[in-house]
C-alpha cells in the first residue's frame, strides 16, 4: 500500500490512523519517497506551541523549483506544465511545457540575479494572471528570494503598506491588465505605491495591455528584453528547509494586515501531498482552479502543489462573465479539464444563469469539483453537484486559510461519502478539535465550538513578518497549546465538520477575508465621519456583503447623503481596494457601546441582518437609547 495515494475509505482511516499514532515516520516516509533532496534531515519535528516554535525536515536542503520543474524533465519535459487562457477567448491558449517552464523561470531567475537579488531578498509581484505570474515566482523561490504576491485588484495604498512591511527590494509588474471588459492600470497603481517605498531600487514591467506608461528611469525596466538576454539556465540556489520561501497578506481584526511567512520544505510536501489526494489528480489529467495566484489557493493549487505532481495546471486570466456566463464551462470543454476548483461565490452567480450557458458545452470530462473559500450553502452545493457534476463528481468542499497553507478539512473524492455544506473530514495528519468559551476541549459529537488544531502539519505558516508576537497573540494564546483558527464548526454524529464561519472581526465577502477593522479606519479617513463599525450581512452572491453604520460630525439633513455614500465608499476603494466597498451605509446619531466603550457589533449584526426581534440584553449598555433609532432606520 502507497501511502502516498489514498484510493478508498478504509484506507483513508488506516493512513489517518498512522499519520497520527507516528507523525514522524509517516511524514518522514512520504517526504523520502516522493520529493528530490540535495541532503536529508536530521529531524523531522521539532515544535512547542507555547513559543510558537514549529519546524519541519530541519537540517534537509533542496529547491522547491527542483521539485517542482527539474525533476520532471527527464520524463514529463514535453507534457505542458501551464496552460494560459487569456481573457479575450479569441486570443489562443499557450501551453508551456516542463522544458519550456524550466528555461523561462531559468531566464528569470538570471534577470533578478542581475538586478543584485540576493537570497532572503523580498520581492514584490503585483501581476495580472498572466504566465509571467507563476514564472516570477517560481524565479524567486529558484534564487531564494522570498516572494510576496499581493492581490492586483488591491489599491495602491494597500500595495505600499506591503511593500514597506516587508521591504521589499523590487516590484514586478505590468504595464496593465485584461480583467472582463475592463483593463487595470497597474503600473500608474504601482507608481503611487512607490512614492512611500524607499527599499524599492528596481521595477520590472511586464507587457501585457501595451499601453502608453510613464518609465521611471533608472528604477524602471521592461522585463522582455531583459528575458531575450538572459541565459537559459540556472543552477538553483540551495535551501534550508526552514528558509522563507513566501510571505503572503492576510487581513487581521487590526488595521495592518498580516504578513504570514511560509518555508520550503513542510510547505511542499504538504501541499503536493494534499493536491494528489483530495483532486486524485493521475498522470494525465488537467487540472484548472479558478482562484487568482494572489491569494494562497493560487499559490498552493495552482503552483506548487499541481507542479510537484507533475501535473498540467490552467492558469486563466479573466473572470466568469465575460463575454458571459458560458465562458468557464466553455474553457472546461476546449481544455478537457478533469478537475475544476473554484468558490462558493462563483457557483452563486453562476447558477443565478440558470443551466442555459451550461448545456452548450460538453462537461464529461470532469471527474473532481471542488469548493474553498467560505461555507457552501446548500443550494448552490446541489446546483453544482446536480448540473456541473451531474451527480457524477465527488465534491470537495476544502476548509483552510492562508495561515494553514493548505487544505486541512476535506473529503478524499471517490473515498469519503460528501454530505451538503460539511467539508467531513480531516485530511491525513491533520488533528482538530472544537473547544469551548470555557476554554475546555469538547469531546462529544453534535457539538458547536471553536476550531482548533492540537498538533503542528507540515504546511502551517511560522510567524507573521517582522511580528512574532503577533502571530502567538493570534492563534496561539486563545487556548493552551492549540492553534485557534477563528472559524467556528459543527461536529455531527460521526465526527464530520462543518464549518459555520469566522468567530472574529473578519468577514468573508465572495470569498475574499476582509478584517473590519481596516475598512473602518479608512472611512474614518474621511473628514465628515466621526466614527464607524463594519459588520457582515448575508448576501445571495457574495455570501455576505459589508453594512456600514457611520457617525456623521453635522448630523441631520445638512449632507447630501448620496453623494457621501459614495465619496466614503471612493475612499474604502483607495485605501483597500474594490472589494471592501460597502454594499449598505446608515448614518447614526451614535454607535451602541459597552460601559468600557467598545463599540456593540452583536447588536449591530443583527440590526443589519434584519434579525431584530431579540436584539438581546442592552440595558448594560453606556448608550442605550441609540438602539431604537439605529433599528428604526436600518436600510
Ligand atoms: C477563511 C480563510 C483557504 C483558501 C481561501 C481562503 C473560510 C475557507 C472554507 C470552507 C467554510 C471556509 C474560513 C477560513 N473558509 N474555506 N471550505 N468552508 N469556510 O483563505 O483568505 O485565508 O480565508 O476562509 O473562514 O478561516 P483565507
């Protein structure tokens, strides 16, 4: 038996069941077997929660680029490692082979080296999805820089915070992006973010929407003709298993984000691992997730992990209306995609269509769908299961975040019977638990509870970039000796999770982690609003959507409202980006507070929700008579 393909239920629990009882011979075993090392550890595991300190395979070097493209060459050097399709479906695909990805990730890592990037250098990515995307990446991680990708729908303000927090040395960008039927202005965003970013010596355009952009001299280049002169080879930098290999933002409940530090050796095994087993991807399939390289499903499963398996990955540009509804389903037909890997808020929009778009397109190639992001209702997990799949393909509904850097909670298709909106359970080494506001560990099934996790993956990240404290006061100082992941989960009868959504200051709006703390200091910005709270409502599309409740200085009708609705939302977009807008704005006469002045979210969600018949006990609060007003008003 490999232990390295699990292909039925019984032996999804024997293997669960030793990667558990022995975690170090079990990961030990899959980690010889499966991956090339320039030299082996010398231990496995060393970790203590309380510091937190985790490490993984110390002492072993390698090169994730080696896993990921050299080894394969010899007999995978002609099957395409990416496929690229554009967002104009007229523009033709491209595939890249293993050979071809080895000599442009070769020709970039060269290129950086040249620009004087060293190893442990940070380099910022802001690209659209585009192949210049994952080669510059995997360009970093070749030459052991440690990459940081943030979102290109993200404001230039959000991109100079990133750039600052980890200092990056260089920005690789484009000269802009095909998004729909709009293009994006990347480089004027990226010349506004560099105007705060003195550590920023080099940038490196991309060509992608040939338009007429400003070039810094001497900081600017084009990154082509630096590519056409560059050699064809690189030998890989060689790494320590715990050297950085990425950090990636995530929003916090405070206005900074958080800048989560993954390493080499714990991240690959695990995400090659996973991606083999809960897509049961085999040899010569092709696998395509929908998710933008700017968030870790993009980094884990569409990069790494299909590329340590050797697999052939779509990388798509565009988003799933343009030029309609029909266009994912039309690039399942045209690339015979066997796995297809998307979110909760695309299935909702998409089924909004109806089946019409559907039933144009030849749909039998696929065997696995799959669902990350946010909680899966109901409906649209039948919608897909029933007119995607036709109840043919398992779904996978995978629970993780950027923090755990792959999936953790998840059925292993054609093993483990699904069950709507449970993502079951937990993949091989992985132990969670629900524990209680009392700080207790809750051993019984049909419970409620928070989500933790008891024992170190191989995958999880080290530490927050340049904050330490942070990361233990965050998911380590909630309950002893346990990871808190700030969801909250259902357990059912026979052990299988659900998950019911965040239990912290951060909403998931179609699909996108957004804290409320940083858009409430934006709105803040503005010089009419005294204060703001955030607070989440359920939404068809999006899952949830963002209702502002807003303390004006000059109250009354002295504003045009409309005209501040959208000048506070202008704001939120220059200091976030788009997807933070909110979809809902009700100015107050005050905000309900506690006696020690924290702003009253419980009442405020309800009042939003439009669930207000037990508002609950306000009689402690400092304001009480806002309540009615706010409920009274409530848009
Ligand atoms: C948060 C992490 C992990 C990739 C994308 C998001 C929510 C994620 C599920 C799921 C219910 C889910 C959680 C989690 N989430 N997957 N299958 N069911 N909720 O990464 O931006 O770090 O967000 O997304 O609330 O904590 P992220």
């Amino acid at each position: 038996m490999s232990n390295y393909h699990i292909k039925h239920f019984e032996e999804y629990f024997q293997v669960y069941r030793k990667s558990i009882n022995d975690p170090i011979a079990f990961w030990e075993e899959i980690a010889e077997e499966h991956f090339s090392w320039r030299k082996t550890w010398d231990n496995v595991l060393s970790w203590d929660f309380s510091k937190p300190e985790v490490k993984w395979f110390d002492g072993a070097q390698l090169n994730i680029t080696e896993n990921c493209i050299d080894r394969h060459l010899r007999n995978r050097g002609d099957k395409t490692a990416i496929i690229f399709e554009p967002n104009d479906p007229s523009e033709p695909a491209e595939h890249i082979t293993y050979k071809q990805l080895h000599e442009r990730v070769c020709k970039f890592a060269n290129v950086l080296h040249d620009k004087g990037i060293k190893k442990g250098d940070r380099v910022c990515i802001y690209l659209p999805m585009i192949p210049e995307l994952a080669i510059s990446v995997l360009a970093c991680a070749r030459i052991g820089a440690i990459h940081s990708v943030v979102f290109a729908g993200f404001s230039s303000t959000a991109l100079s915070t990133r750039i600052q927090d980890c200092d990056a040395k260089m920005v690789i960008t484009a000269d802009g992006g095909f998004r729909g039927a709009k293009t994006i202005d990347l480089k004027g965003i990226v010349d506004d973010a560099l105007r705060d970013c003195p550590t920023v010596k080099s940038v490196l355009v991309a060509k992608r929407i040939n338009s007429n952009i400003h070039m810094e001299p001497g900081r600017d280049e084009w990154l082509k003709p630096l590519l056409d002169d560059s050699y064809k080879d690189y030998t890989a930098e060689v790494m320590d298993a715990e050297d950085p290999l990425f950090i990636l933002y995530t929003s916090g409940s405070t206005g900074k984000p958080k800048g989560m530090m993954h390493t080499t050796a714990g991240y690959m095994v695990y995400t090659a691992y996973t991606f083999k087993n809960v897509f049961q991807y085999r040899e010569d399939d092709v696998y395509w997730c929908t998710a933008d390289i700017g968030w870790i499903t993009g980094h884990s499963y569409i990069i790494y992990g299909p590329l340590a398996n050797g697999a052939t990955t779509v990388m798509y540009e565009g988003v799933p209306s343009h030029p309609n509804y029909g266009r994912f389903w039309e690039i399942v037909q045209k690339h015979k995609v066997n796995q297809f890997y998307t979110a909760p808020t695309a299935i909702r929009a998409l089924a909004k269509q109806g089946t019409e778009h559907l039933e144009k397109y030849d749909l039998s190639s696929l065997k696995v769908l799959g669902s990350v992001g946010e909680p899966i209702n109901e409906e649209a997990w039948h919608w897909y299961n029933d007119n995607v799949g036709r109840k043919k393909c398992p779904i996978v509904d995978t629970w993780w975040q950027t923090e755990t850097g792959g999936i953790m909670i998840t059925p292993i298709p054609f093993s483990t019977p699904t069950k709507p909106t449970y993502a079951t359970l937990p993949f091989i080494g992985i132990q969670p638990t629900l524990m209680n506001d009392e700080g207790e560990e809750i051993t019984d099934n049909q419970v409620n509870g928070k989500l933790c996790i008891k024992f170190p993956w191989p995958s999880m990240a080290r530490t927050i970039w340049g904050d330490h404290k942070r990361y233990k006061d965050t998911y380590f100082s909630a309950f002893e000796n346990m990871y808190f992941t700030g969801d909250g989960a259902i357990r059912d009868e026979v052990g299988y999770y659900r998950i019911t959504g965040r239990v912290d200051d951060v909403i998931i709006v179609s699909g996108h982690n957004l804290g409320t703390a940083p858009i409430e200091d934006a709105i803040n910005e503005h010089p009419a609003v005294v204060e703001s709270a955030v607070v989440g409502f359920p939404h068809d599309i999006k899952g949830n959507a963002l209702y502002g409740f807003i303390t004006l200085k000059e109250t009354g009708e002295t504003r045009d409202h409309e005209n501040l609705r959208n000048e506070i939302n202008m704001v939120i977009t220059e200091h976030i980006g788009a997807i933070a807008k909110l979809d809902k704005v009700q100015f107050t006469e005050g905000l309900p507070k506690t006696r020690s002045g924290k702003i009253m979210r419980r009442i405020l969600r309800k009042i939003a929700s439009k669930d207000t018949d037990n508002l609950g006990d306000i009689s402690t609060l400092l304001n009480p008579e806002v309540v009615a007003s706010i409920k009274d008003n409530a848009v």
